[in-house]
C-alpha cells in the first residue's frame, strides 16, 4: 500500500523577531496547520511539522530530503509552507529576472533591519534554485504535491508552466500555488485567502480537478485580485482528491 507523507512548514507571529518586522505577522498560522492536519488525517496521511523558529531554509530542506528518502515507488509526497514570500533582483539563472524565495526564520535576522544582497538572501532564505533542485531529485514514480501559500509563490519551482501547462519534467507533480510569479498573496486578520479557499473547496470535492477548480472559485470570491498557479499533468484529473 503506498504511504503518504506530509511536511506542514509556516512562519506567522515569529516574522515579529525578525528584519526589524519589515514583513507583517500572522496570527492564524497555527488555525490553518490544524485545519489543514484534520483533512490530511482523514487521508491518513503521516504528518511532520516544522512551524515557527523550527521553519528555516536548512531544516525545511533536510525535512523534504527525510520524507524523499523514505518514500519509494508508488508513494506520495506533500509540502505546504505559509508565510512570505519574496522576489530578489539578483539571479542565478541568466534566463531569470530574479529569483524569487520563501522567507524563512534564522536567529541571525533578529539583528538585520533588511536583507538586500544576493550573498545574505542566498543564506537565510529558501530560493527557488534550491527548491526546484530537491523536487527535480525526486524518483517520478513519486507522486510530489506541492502547496505554497505565500508572495511571489507561482515561480518557486522553476520552468514549471510552459505554453499555459505543466512543464513534462514535472510530470509527477501536482502543485497548487497561491499566486503567480509576481503577484503578491493575500489574508485577512483571521485566515490566508488561499488557504481557506483550498480548504473550503477540498469539503466540496472528489477529484483532484474539481478540488484545483474549487478553489479558484472560492479564491475570486474572496478576492478577485489575487490569481493562483494550480498546474499538474491531466493524469491527475480525475484522481481521488489529497485532502
């Protein structure tokens, strides 16, 4: 039987304590992870956590290569990160216009008002770069979910849309992005739009396709200005939804 193994990683009020709060707080960082935990236990998904100081760039990474390294052919993989996100001028890909990241905690950042060099984002916050080349390492007969609720979230994983589909390297991913490349994501004082959208869709639906559909029908009635990256290969269609 084919396990499933989930990693819930997320940053809300620790953003107090670091870059001299130059990213807003979240106060329903912990309602959304036991939200999302609900639904994915009734999956029986095996579920990890790295919330608050514990989500910096190196434990989340060491945390996707634990689950890659546990899985094998037939299992599932799922990661979900709430927070910010970012854009940088700098790249490392000369086909970029800049490499976009997830804003993750290091303790060095409680004593830095900004963070604006190549050399320091490269330190302390996951880029896309290094995303996109742990899932690139992933066996594909691995199914790998991906959901990223943050800024900027829609380039995190490079190349992966091509001609309006899901790039063909990325044929065992299933990735629901809460806005596209250079567009920022929104929330409430009480919940991420994105979130509660996916959640609010995944009680209405069966399949992987209604679920995507759901939820960006749900995003646009909270807000209509914020567009979602939901890709994956038309296999996973009509699959049984993940959460």
């Amino acid at each position: 039987m084919a396990i499933k193994r989930a990693l819930l990683s997320g940053l809300g009020e620790s953003y107090n304590e670091i870059l001299g709060r130059n990213y807003r707080s979240f106060q329903f960082l912990e309602k959304n992870i036991a939200k999302l935990s609900w639904h994915l236990g009734k999956k029986r998904w095996r579920t990890t956590y790295l919330l608050e100081k514990e989500s910096t760039k190196d434990n989340i990474l060491d945390g996707i290569k634990k689950i890659i390294n546990a899985s094998s052919a037939g299992d599932r993989i799922l990661f979900y990160f709430s927070g910010h996100g970012d854009k940088s001028i700098y790249s490392q890909n000369e086909d970029d216009s800049g490499d976009e990241y997830l804003i993750t905690y290091h303790e060095d950042l409680r004593y830095r008002s900004t963070v604006n060099s190549r050399q320091l984002q490269t330190k302390y916050f996951l880029l896309d770069n290094d995303f996109t080349h742990v899932i690139d390492s992933i066996d594909d007969k691995i199914l790998v979910i991906i959901i990223l609720d943050c800024c900027k979230s829609g380039g995190m994983l490079d190349s992966i849309e091509q001609y309006g589909r899901i790039n063909s390297k990325f044929k065992n991913v299933i990735f629901f992005s809460s806005s596209i490349e250079e567009q920022d994501s929104y929330a409430t004082e009480d919940y991420s739009l994105f979130t509660m959208s996916l959640l609010n869709a995944s009680l209405e639906s069966d399949t992987i396709g209604e679920l995507a559909e759901k939820t960006k029908a749900y995003l646009k009635d909270e807000f209509v200005g914020q567009k979602s990256l939901i890709l994956y290969d038309k296999k996973y269609e009509s699959r049984s939804s993940f959460i």
